[in-house]
C-alpha cells in the first residue's frame, strides 16, 4: 500500500497545488448572501469546490446543514 501511495504522491501533490494555485486566482468571486458560522471557513470552502467543478453553493449548502445538526 505505502508502495502504491508513494507512486502517485507526486501526482496528488501536483493536484493539490493546481487547485490552490486556481483558488488563489480567484479570492474575493464567492458572495454568499448570509454567511454561516465561520464565515471565512465558508468562503474559502465555496471557492474550493468551485475550482473542483461542483455546482454553485454545493460546499455552502453542505457546510449550512452539518453546522445546524
């Protein structure tokens, strides 16, 4: 297995640094009407899945309902 990981490490962190590099290209896109708890958290977080491809508000709408359990 840690032979496995080893092998595609470089890959995962190339990943990893494209998103943050893309997220960094765009702080400041996310406007979410009411900000959760940790809104910062938040907006990040929205920004991130945006990067991933997932649809708008996915990580907002998530974030809001395990916040409220």
């Amino acid at each position: 297995m840690y032979k496995e990981f080893n092998n595609i490490l470089p890959y995962l962190r190339g990943f990893i640094f494209d998103i943050i590099v893309k997220v960094l290209n765009r702080l400041g896109e996310v406007n979410i009407e009411q900000l959760p708890r940790m809104a910062d958290f938040a907006e990040m977080g929205q920004l991130i899945a945006r990067c991933l491809g997932y649809p708008e508000l996915k990580f907002t709408e998530a974030y809001t309902t395990s916040v409220h359990i």
